[in-house]
C-alpha cells in the first residue's frame, strides 16, 4: 500500500491503478517462478529415468 501511495503521488494517477499494477506484478511473478519451478521439475524427473535406463544397462 505504501508503494502504491508513493507511485501514485510521484507519477500521478490513482492509488487504485498502482495497487492493482502491484498486485498484477506479484501475480505475474509467481506465475513465471511456478513455471521455471515445473520446467527444472520436468528436466530433473527425466534426467533421473534416463540416468536410471542407463545404469541399468550399464550394470
């Protein structure tokens, strides 16, 4: 709320705009954190099952 109030007071515009522009800006960040998350989940669970074919074989 307080950045909301100092963006709104610098730059002009409504308190609202710049709380919901923050709130969008936090949802945009997790949203991508959760996607890089399931993409190194993704590469990791098929590292681990090729790296597990391969020591099978191998062994």
């Amino acid at each position: 709320m307080t950045l909301a109030l100092a963006g709104s007071l610098l730059w002009g515009g409504s308190v609202w705009l710049w709380l919901a522009g923050i709130c969008a800006g936090k949802i945009l960040i997790r949203l991508f954190l959760t996607i890089a998350l399931a993409i190194a989940v993704y590469i990791l669970t098929y590292a681990l099952i090729i790296g597990g074919i391969l020591w099978l074989l191998i062994y």
